[in-house]
C-alpha cells in the first residue's frame, strides 16, 4: 500500500501493534498451550515446582531453557527440545484460525494510521504462519507494513527482549525511538516497549489484560481501541 505523508498535528511516524488480544480476537487455547508444554518439560525431568499452569508460555520457556542450559546438555539435545516446543506450539495456535476475527475498530484505526503517513508494523509472541493467517482470516494484511513473530530460526529474540522492537524498527526504517509508539495488552508487550524505551498504551479489554498492565506498572491503558484511537488524534 501507498505511504501517504505525516497529517499535521501527528507527532509519531510508526506504530507496533500486538496481534492477539490487542487488533484480533484471539482464538488460541492457551490453557491447551500450558498443559502440553507441562507435560513436555516433565517428561524431560523439568523441576517441576518452579512451574505453575497459571503463568505464561513465555515464562515457562525461559525458565525450561535456563533449567536445560544448566544441566550441560548438548546444543544439539538443547535445540532438539526447543524446536518440538515449537512445533506443537505452532500446530495448537491454528487449529481454530478460521475463527479468528478483527478487535473492534481494528480496520477503521488501521486505516485511520495509514491515512495520516503513519506506519505499522506488528509485534507478536506467534508463529509467521499464525501472524499472517490470523491478519488475512480478520481482514487486516493490507495494513500491515512488517510483521515480528516468534521464530527461533530468524535470530531475533521474541518479545519481552528490545531486540524483537528493534528488528522491527528495523523493517520500518525509523530510526528515532521517539517516532514510535507500541500498543498491547499484557505485561510483555510494556517490558518490550520500555526496555527499547518506546511510548506504551496498554488496551484492556478483559480484566485478566487490565490486570497484568496494572501489575507491571503501565500508566496508560484503554479499554478498546477507540479509547486509544481518541488519545492518539486517530
């Protein structure tokens, strides 16, 4: 699509958008997620008190890749593990991809952006393959000027780590952070964004989303993308 020039008044050329929860309605089983990833990491000998069904993939990750890394396997034990993980992880996020549809206003803020010059990009803890089957089943590719999603193989680590925004700003080609403003629905998506040192705007629209923006100290949070669209003159 055609980059049109900044409108007057708009004081940021790109924003990173989340994709789940944030421009699409999710149709993920994230409890599914958890429990297999369980279930994986026990059967691999994972303390299995240090993990709890209630916390994130991205945490359980992490902590089973130090647990791993500590108990001097090979790298090529260590990078078997991992690509499994994500090969069922990718398998379980499109099983319901047909259902997937835009957030409410997704397209009209999308457009809105597009309309004033602004850039966007989108920042995810998803596959490549979910990322562009969820944007093409809800309506949105045709706004999307770069996408960041999880992919071992890309070198970029995903999002809580900076590098993921900055491989993004990367895509844009927008080199002053101070053009940037990064929007999403839970806690990694703020740590992402302040650690690259980005504006932030948490949108809420459950309470388990408000709460863990609250909890990780987000200052600014909206509870749909109208709210945020008005913050931002959109």
């Amino acid at each position: 699509m055609e980059q049109m020039p900044l409108a007057p008044g708009v004081d940021y050329k790109a924003v990173f958008f989340d994709l789940d929860g944030t421009l699409v309605v999710s149709t993920i089983d994230f409890i599914k997620f958890r429990r297999k990833l369980l279930d994986y990491i026990r059967g691999k000998g994972a303390d299995m008190s240090r993990y709890s069904i209630e916390e994130t993939t991205v945490s359980m990750i992490s902590r089973f890749t130090e647990e791993i890394e500590g108990k001097e396997l090979d790298n090529d034990t260590i990078e078997r593990y991992l690509d499994e993980i994500e090969g069922f992880l990718n398998k379980i996020e499109l099983e319901r991809i047909d259902d997937t549809r835009p957030a409410d206003s997704a397209e009209r803020i999308l457009r809105s952006l597009r309309d004033n010059g602004v850039k966007i990009g989108i920042l995810t803890r998803g596959s490549p393959a979910y990322a562009e089957l969820a944007l093409e089943k809800a309506g949105l590719t045709e706004y999307i000027d770069a996408l960041i999603a999880r992919d071992r193989k890309s070198g970029i680590a995903p999002k809580p780590d900076p590098e993921s925004a900055k491989a993004l700003a990367r895509k844009l080609d927008v080199k002053n952070k101070k053009d940037i403003i990064m929007v999403g629905d839970f806690s990694i998506d703020y740590y992402c964004a302040k650690d690259y040192g980005i504006r932030f705007y948490g949108i809420a629209p459950e309470s388990e989303s408000r709460k863990s923006l609250v909890e990780c100290g987000c200052a600014d949070i909206s509870k749909n993308l109208d709210e945020f669209g008005k913050k931002i003159g959109i």
